[in-house]
C-alpha cells in the first residue's frame, strides 16, 4: 500500500445549508481523486459513524447500503452514492486479523455512512470505486489500533488506499454557529497532529499531551490516528492540502500520504 487519505465527513461539504462552502476542502478532496484516478482500485475506509464495542466490524458484502446517519440536511438525503463493496478484501483483511489475534469480525449491521461516502463524493463522485468499511472500536487501546493499521497494509497492494475520517478538533458542544476559533490547547493539538502526519514521526503520538488531546476531542478518538501510523509504515509521508474549520467546534483537515523514496 502506497497511498492514505485523512479527510473530513461533515454534510457540509455536500451541502453548506446557508453557510459558505468549504471550497478549500472540497477542491482538495477532488486533488486527491485527479491522483489516483486509474491507480486506486479499491479504498478501506475508516469512520467513526461506524462504531463498535468489544472489537472491530468489517462489511463483506458486494452491495453494502448507503446510510444516511444524520439529520437537518434534507437535500443531501436525494444524494446517493453506492460504490460496490469489497469482499475478497474483507475476507483477506478478516483472515489476516484472526492470525494476528485481532478483534474483528464481520457484520452486515451498518454499511457506508456519510463518515465515508461524504468525503468519497468529491474524491471519487462516480462511486465506482470498491469500498470496504471498517468501524471504530473506540474502546480498544491504541496498540490494537496500530496492529489493525499493519494488518491493513500487509493486506493492500499499491492498487489499495486507506482512508481514515474524522476531524482533529470535535468539540461540538462548542458549536453555536458563531465564527470564532477553537480553545489555543485544541489548536495546539491539530497543528501537533499535522506535524506528526507530514514527518511521518508516528512515535511523537505517545507523547502527545493528554490535556490537548481532552480540548480536541478528536473524532472517533484519539487511538485512531494509530490505525493511520501502522498503515503508513516507515515510507508514506502527509501532504497537508487543506485546513478549514467550523464556528471554533470541528476542524477539516485533508492530508494525502504517498510512499516517499528511500534516502540514497
């Protein structure tokens, strides 16, 4: 696996409903497609709107439905989008889980949520592109999540992104639709994460203050980005394509991760 995606999922970026567009985001969404175009054949994606306990779910099924888990946008439920899904994918990462000694196991309970398919409108709008969803299992610690993100890659070949959703800042009590910037340690935090993405120093995340981490409250957790450290290995690198935020309560963030040449 050569290539990953953290992207953000909020139905406003589909549909702003009054507010301005997210046009930062939406173009760098659509950047990421252009690149792999003709090369990605097949995405695993991450959401947090897909959520389990005791371990992680996989979808095995060629048709998996779209789900609509929201409310307040009703334009967007006119929207489908329904890629096929990816079974000999979920069977291999299935298989490959169980011999690493893993949580996880298939389920037909869910399907792709807008945590996947909003951002996937914008990489790949034609939704011809296999997809393989796979929960979060928010309380699992982050050496499961690390150990799950290997076990991706070493199921994926070059023809096969990860792609993980959410935003760094979550604070959505905060939200109340006035324009105003996130709490400084929140901040603090994204910037942190975003350096840790585009060095490629995964190891920075055990030392991530845990006073940042509790003012962003990133989405889905913060064990999340672990699954993205394991995945990407030593050899991918963050492009950092886009930074935009909401009303101070969530940040979108849209990093690309490509394989960097080994050093000569």
């Amino acid at each position: 696996m050569r290539s990953m995606l953290y992207a953000p999922n909020t139905p406003t970026l589909i549909e702003p409903m009054g507010g301005p567009r997210h046009v930062a985001s939406e173009a760098a969404l659509r950047q990421v497609g252009a690149a792999w175009a003709g090369r990605i054949r097949t995405l695993v994606v991450m959401s947090p709107h897909f959520a389990t306990r005791g371990g992680f779910g996989v979808d095995p099924r060629p048709d998996p439905p779209q789900i609509f888990d929201f409310y307040g946008f009703p334009e967007i439920y006119r929207q489908p989008y329904r890629p096929p899904g990816a079974p000999e994918l979920a069977r291999a990462l299935l298989a490959a889980a169980d011999r690493a000694g893993l949580p996880v196991a298939a389920t037909d309970r869910w399907g792709v949520d807008h945590g996947a398919w909003v951002p996937l409108r914008h990489v790949f709008p034609a939704a011809d592109v296999p997809v393989l969803v796979v929960s979060v299992a928010a309380d699992q610690p982050p050496e499961v999540f690390f150990r799950l993100g290997q076990v991706i890659r070493e199921v994926a070949d070059d023809s096969v992104a990860f792609v993980l959703t959410g935003s760094i800042i979550h604070r959505l009590d905060l939200w109340d639709g006035r324009d105003k910037t996130a709490p400084a340690a929140a901040e603090a935090f994204r910037r942190r994460l975003l350096t840790i993405m585009a060095e490629g120093r995964w190891a920075d995340l055990d030392r991530v203050p845990a006073e940042e981490i509790r003012a962003a409250a990133p989405e889905g957790g913060f064990a999340v980005y672990y699954a993205l450290a394991g995945a990407a290995g030593s050899d991918l690198r963050g492009t950092v394509l886009a930074q935009e935020g909401e009303f101070g309560a969530a940040s979108l963030d849209t990093v690309q991760f490509e394989a960097v040449a080994p050093a000569a």
